[in-house]
C-alpha cells in the first residue's frame, strides 16, 4: 500500500494473484502463508489437472511450479504456460537437482529455479523480484511503445509479435523477450551471461548453453541461412552481437 501525495491517504494498490502447483501439503500451506503475509492473493493446485485448469482460468502474476505432480507433470504445465499469450513468471522448486532437469526446466521458459529443501524466505524474495521484474518490463514496453523495425524485422513490444520481411514469425515468450533485447541494443556484444541476467533475469551460472540453444533456435527463424548468420553474430570469445546492417565480411 502507497500514500497518495495529495492527501496523505493509503492508496490500494491492485492485488498480485500467485498460483501454486504443488503435492505437498505442508510445503503448500507454508507457501500460502508467507506469500500472504507479503501481501499476495494466493491459489493453490494440488495436482497437474487443476493446475493447468487454474492457469488457464485466471492472469497470474507468477507460478510456483513443482515438477513431481499426479497428472500432468511440472515440465507439461511448463511448456503450456509458454503457450500461452499472457507472459507468466515461473518459478520451478522440485527435489530433483540434477543439471539435467535443471537445465530441461529453464529452456521450457522457467525464470528460475529452487532445489527442495529451500528457504521460504528466499522463495518469496524471488517471487517478488520476479513480479517486479517483469512489471518492469511491461512498463517499458508501454513507455516506448511503437514499431521497432530493424534489419528487416518488425518488432511490437506491447502485442509481443515480429515480422521479418512483413512475415509473422512464430516465437515463444523467451525468443521474443532474446530477440527484442538484440534489437533493441545491437551492435552491443553481449556474453552468455550477460544474457542470462538480462533477458532470463537471473544469474543462472553453469547453464550458458541454454542460451546457445535459444540463439540456434532464434536463428533458424530471423537468417536466410542460419549456418551463416547476418543479424545475430558469434563474437568468438566474447558472445553474441546484433547487427542492425548487413554483417561485415567474415562475421559468423
């Protein structure tokens, strides 16, 4: 709650609606309660079935998302979450802390990911930092929006759609959000980390090559020729550089 300027008066500001997909009873109840006392309106699904049919129900401001379900497992509720028009920030906690489901979890557009046991705490202060994030983001597209056209691409920041030479491309939330950050910065050289923090919007170290399969995937959609790229280059040694004219000779 914030204070109106003008008269001294708390002014309500709208609720945060969180929902929770989670088996465990009591790791569900603990969530529930903290997340209220931070003031959130909290749902709660106890399997993959009512999970997905709350997600798709409701505009959520972020998704706690356990990846052991009856039903539908964690990873399904994932990918149709990414389906989905409405961009929801998921947060994956899950027993299992292999790289690989680590790694599987954040390329199917998981924003970040907690191994159980984990603090609550910390949960929250990730939650948080998620919503705020991803307002953010919402807010600078509404400030500059408008067209962004650019070596051939069209970008809509507010409809979240590209066209490259006037033809729609077919993006998940985490291409757009890759090549919308290019475009919008090109000629910046840009490392795998640096990208992680910025689009995925935290340092997630030891999962770079999540982002060389986002960038192979990007390419196949925005290059002639992906084998040899004209607008997203390999720096070698250093990352990757948008290019908002015709690639120089011998950039790759």
């Amino acid at each position: 709650m914030r204070v109106c300027p003008c008269f001294g008066k708390p002014v309500s500001e709208p609720l945060k609606h969180i929902l929770i997909v989670e088996d465990d009873a009591h790791i569900a109840d603990l969530l529930r309660l903290h997340l209220r006392d931070e003031g959130y309106e909290v749902e709660h699904a106890a399997d993959g079935h009512e999970g997905i049919r709350l997600l798709e129900q409701g505009h959520w401001h972020a998704l706690v998302l356990d990846l052991m379900l009856p039903g539908v497992d964690g990873l399904e509720i994932c990918k149709r979450a990414r389906a989905m028009v409405h961009y929801t920030p998921i947060i994956i906690t899950s027993a299992r802390s292999s790289e690989v489901h680590r790694i599987l979890g954040l390329e199917l557009g998981a924003d970040d990911y907690l191994t159980k046991p984990f603090s609550m705490l910390e949960l929250v202060a990730r939650v948080r930092a998620l919503v705020r994030r991803t307002e953010a983001m919402a807010l600078s597209a509404r400030v500059g929006a408008g067209f962004l056209r650019i070596n051939g691409l069209t970008i809509d920041p507010l409809a979240r759609e590209a066209q490259l030479e006037g033809q729609a491309l077919t993006l998940t939330p985490r291409e757009f959000d890759l090549l919308y950050f290019f475009a919008r910065n090109p000629g910046y050289v840009y490392s795998r980390i640096d990208l992680l923090n910025e689009v995925w919007g935290y340092r997630h170290d030891g999962y770079e090559h999540t982002v060389n399969t986002h960038i192979n995937r990007l390419r196949a959609k925005v290059e002639l020729d992906p084998t040899n790229p004209q607008r997203i280059l390999t720096v070698w040694g250093r990352g990757y550089r948008f290019e908002g004219v015709a690639a120089p000779s011998g950039a790759r």
